[in-house]
C-alpha cells in the first residue's frame, strides 16, 4: 500500500491540473498534451495561410474552367420590345396623291430568340485553352503543396521552442535550487564558525545571479507557446492570462538519421513542388505564346438558333412569327496595326523569364539543400559532443561537494561545478532543439516537408 501512495498522489495531480487547463482553455483548444502529430494535423485545418493557400486553389480552378469556357458551345438568349414614336415612323402613299399612306413598320414590335455558337477553329487557341486548363490547376496544386511544407517546418519549429524552452526552465529552476542550497549549507557553516562571511556574500551572489536567469527562461516559454498557438490558427482571447494554457506531450529527443549530400540534391530535384510549379508555369507561359499567335489566323464558329418576331402587318402585337436559322461564321483580323505582334513579344518575353526563373530555381534548391545538409552535420556533431556532458557534470559537482565536505575542496570549486553542470545541461537541451530542427529543414529541402511521420 505504502509503495501505491506515490503513484497514488502523482495521479491526483495530474488530473487536478488537466482539470484545471480544461477550465481554463478557450473554447477549441485542446484539454490535454498537444503531441506534434496533433499540432501538424491541427494547423492542415486552422493554419490561416493554409487556409488562404487554399482559396488560391480554388481561384485557380475557377480560372481552368474560364480557360475550358474558350472551346465549350455557348447558349445565348436574347430578346427586345421597342415604341417607336409615329412621327419617327415613314409612310408611303398609294394611288397617288391624297391617297391611303402605308406605313411597313408599327409603333410598337417585339423578338426573341436563342442561339448556340460552337468555336470550330481558332488558329490553335481551343487545344492551347485546354491544356492551359490542366496545367493551371497542376501548378496551384504544387504552389499549395509548396505552402504546406513551408507552414509545417514552421510548426515543427515552434514546437522544438516551446519543448526548449520548458526544459530550459527546468534547467535553471535546478540550478537555483542547487545554488539556494549552497547557500544555506554555506550560513550554516558560517553560523559554525568554520568559514568566513565571504563565502556567504559569495552564495548570495550567485544565487541572484541565477534568477535572472529562470525568470527570462519563463518569458521565452510563453514567447514561445504565443508563437505556436498563433501557427495553428488559435485565437487567443484578450481575458486570457499572461501564460496561456497549452501544454504540450512531447520532449526534447533525437533519433538517428544518415543521409549523403548526393542522394539528398537528387531527392530534392525530383521532389521539390517549388521545381514541379515553376515547370509547370513554363509550359503556360508556352501555351501563352500559342494563343497569342492565334491572332494571326481567322476564327470560325458554328452558330444555330430559333427566334420568333411580331409581325409587322397585323395590328395585333401577339401575332409573330417563328422559325431556325443556322450557319457557319468566319472572323479575321488581315491587320490590327500591330496588336497580334505585341501580344506575341509579351508572351515569348514572360516563356523566356520563366525558363530562367526555373533553372535559377534548380540552382537555389542545391544551394538550399547544401546548406540545410551542412547546418544537420553541424547539429549532430555538436549533439555527439554533448552526450557525457551532463553525467561528467553531475559527477564532477558530487566530486567537489564531497571535497568541500571533506574540508579538501573550496566553495569556488563547487560554485564552478555547479555553474558548469547548469551550462552542460543547456547545451545539451539547446543542442537537441538545434538536431531536430535541422533535421526537418533537410527534410523540407529534400522535399520531404509535407510528410507527417512521427512515432
């Protein structure tokens, strides 16, 4: 029974503060630890420039169907009723002079109709507008996937602060234990008469030292948490305190990862959305330049249609006639004083400034993935480095307190292993944060960025 009461009371806890943050939540958080899956799904669905990445998605499928409208039939009905004043209305007389005045048109007339049109051919714009249209709603979707990667490294990020900066807090809350315990083991001493008063003002110098800072650890955790409620599209209200309630179900952690410079450039060139969309836009800016041309060449429709008018010679407005009409149209510009020629300069100016935008972009993407690669190394390097630190630390601060003890060791050398154990454990914190984010930068490099896999 004895060892149950612990877990016991630890499980009490526990609930009374989720208890508490359920309380305190605005309504939509969430009530228990934000895990970073759930954080990556919660921004697919709330992110705000998520969200407007995919109104420019629909935008563009709006576009594609005006594109698709340019080779699709088009129904058109029409109608009119006109009063003619009598004086604007000529009459012609019969039998001579003095006789009976006929006038062929009344005061009053009406006519309805419906026609379709269908283009038959227009100088190679009907196939150029298809392929626009498919290519159009191609190029949103990969400046939309683009989007995602870059809101989701954001994410990450964040997440990697508020994990940071949580264990940066524990980190100093240690070190200020640590050193408000030397400090009463130090006025202890010095109430024995077994050390001088400097020791004490030495104590209590560090100790204030240190709470700086713990205090400035605290503002960067909330910094930080304000940071990530932002991302993930939550509004905090104004009645909330200065240290919103989220909480979140991860911790600092590395796992292995290898990867070669060679094989992350390859992936990246096949992967990158930013490559696909700039690919993409090359080959509008192409179809431009052909529907441009299209200038040059006549037009022709196919247009039939049904109307019904009043007649003319019944003094009845609802007498009319009725019946279909049909045909082939042909439209061409011979000359338009240089318009088709212009239009034909611009396009081949914005195909040639795409082909350029994409090799450049190939180029940045190398260069991207380069660094992003170097910046990984870096961080595991300096990962491995940190490994021992702590443990080294720890050991040496036992070493010197049991040295101080012993009456072998001075208070400077347990105040620089205290200080020492408090830097190595900072280190190894800030060294994990930095792992893990440039792990997901070459991940977004390499075009891995919308992918969502976590243990």
């Amino acid at each position: 029974m004895k060892l149950l009461r612990p877990f016991l009371t630890l499980t009490t806890a526990f609930a009374l503060v989720t208890a508490v943050l359920a309380a305190d939540a605005p309504a939509g958080w969430p009530t228990a630890p934000l895990a970073l899956k759930d954080a990556l799904e919660l921004t697919l669905t709330r992110n705000p420039t998520i969200l407007k990445g995919k109104q420019d998605i629909e935008e563009a499928y709006g576009l594609a169907i005006q594109l698709r409208g340019v080779v699709t039939p088009k129904l058109n009905a029409s109608g009119a009723y006109n009063i003619i004043d009598e004086g604007k209305i000529e009459k012609v007389p019969f039998g001579g002079v003095g006789g009976p005045a006929i006038a062929f048109q009344k005061d009053q007339n009406w006519n309805a109709g419906i026609n379709v049109s269908q283009p038959l051919y227009a100088g190679g714009k009907l196939s150029s507008s298809l392929r626009s249209a498919r290519l159009t709603k191609e190029a949103a979707l990969a400046n939309y996937e683009a989007l995602v990667a870059d809101t989701l490294l954001e994410v990450r990020t964040a997440y990697q602060d508020v994990l940071l900066a949580a264990e940066q807090i524990v980190t100093q809350e240690a070190s200020t234990e640590l050193l408000g315990k030397e400090l009463a083991d130090t006025k202890r001493r010095y109430d024995a008469g077994t050390v001088p008063r400097f020791n004490v003002l030495r104590a209590e110098v560090e100790l204030a030292n240190a709470k700086p800072k713990l205090f400035r650890a605290r503002s960067a955790h909330r910094i930080a948490k304000n940071n990530l409620a932002t991302l993930l599209g939550w509004n905090i209200p104004t009645n909330t305190g200065v240290d919103i309630p989220l909480t979140l179900a991860g911790k600092l952690a590395s796992e292995p990862y290898e990867t070669d410079l060679a094989s992350a450039i390859a992936k990246a060139l096949q992967h990158r959305p930013e490559i696909t969309a700039r690919r993409l836009n090359e080959k509008l800016r192409k179809e431009d330049v052909t529907q441009a041309k299209s200038g040059y060449l006549p037009a022709v429709n196919a247009v039939a249609g049904y109307g019904w008018v009043s007649r003319n010679f019944s003094p009845s407005l609802a007498d009319e006639v009725h019946g279909w009409s049909a045909g082939v149209q042909l439209n061409w510009d011979i000359w338009d004083f240089g318009v088709t020629q212009g239009k034909v300069a611009v396009a081949k100016a914005r195909q040639e400034s795409a082909r350029i935008d994409t090799d450049d972009t190939f180029c940045r993407i190398e260069q991207e993935v380069r660094t992003a690669h170097s910046n990984f190394l870096e961080a595991k390097e300096v990962l491995e480095s940190q490994a021992k630190v702590i443990e080294e630390g720890e050991e040496a601060l036992r070493l010197a307190n049991a040295r101080a003890e012993a009456g072998s060791g001075t208070q400077l050398d347990v105040l620089s292993a205290q200080t020492a154990l408090t830097d190595s454990r900072t280190t190894y914190s800030q060294a994990l944060r930095d792992y893990t984010v440039a792990r997901a930068r070459l991940d977004r490099a390499t075009g891995e960025g919308t992918k969502i896999q976590l243990n």
